[in-house]
C-alpha cells in the first residue's frame, strides 16, 4: 500500500487535530453564577454557546476597534437625572404617546 490516508488514518487524524488546535486560544475567566446562567439561557434561545458568543464578541471588538457598545462615566448632570429616575422621582407617566406628545 502507498502512504495514503486510507493505510495510515491515525496520523492524518492526529494532523487534523493538531492543526484545529493550534488555530484556536483558551480564555479562562470568572463571572456571577447568576449571570453566567441568565446569559446561557439567552444564547441557547439564540442557537449559540458561549464559546461562539465570545468569539462573536472579540471579532465585533475587533472590526469596531473597540468594545461593540458605548462604555462612558455619565457627567453630573446625567448620573443625578439617572438615579432620580431609578428612585421615581420627576418622573412623567402617560396613558398614550398622543397624551405625551400634547404636554410638549
């Protein structure tokens, strides 16, 4: 027999391997249980793992160069406005959007 795949499956095998893991890195990180388990469900709605979340999340940091939202410290202004709206204060309800639009 000639050194083909057919007479030797268990190199080419071991290649395979080898070369799927040299392509790829290990991250090892620590979150909430909490968190972890909430995020877990949403992506198996999702149809992905938290492997390809990850790496979704590192290729849009990638071509964005940056996270893929906004991450910003609100100024005085905006913090004080968001903690009187967390605790109810100032805070206008309406029964419509036409009933919100007439106030202005």
């Amino acid at each position: 027999m000639g050194n083909t795949i057919q007479s030797h499956p268990l190199p080419f095998v071991l290649h395979l391997c080898y070369t799927a893991v040299m392509k790829t890195a290990t991250i090892h990180t620590r979150i909430e249980p909490e968190i972890k388990n909430q995020a877990e469900q949403i992506l198996s709605r999702l149809g992905l793992t938290h492997t390809e979340a990850i790496g979704i999340f590192y290729r849009q940091i990638c071509l964005g160069n940056g996270l893929p939202f906004p991450v910003e410290i609100p100024n005085k202004c905006t913090a004080e406005t968001l903690a009187k709206s967390s605790r109810g204060e100032e805070v206008k309800t309406f029964a419509s959007l036409e009933e919100m639009f007439e106030t202005w």
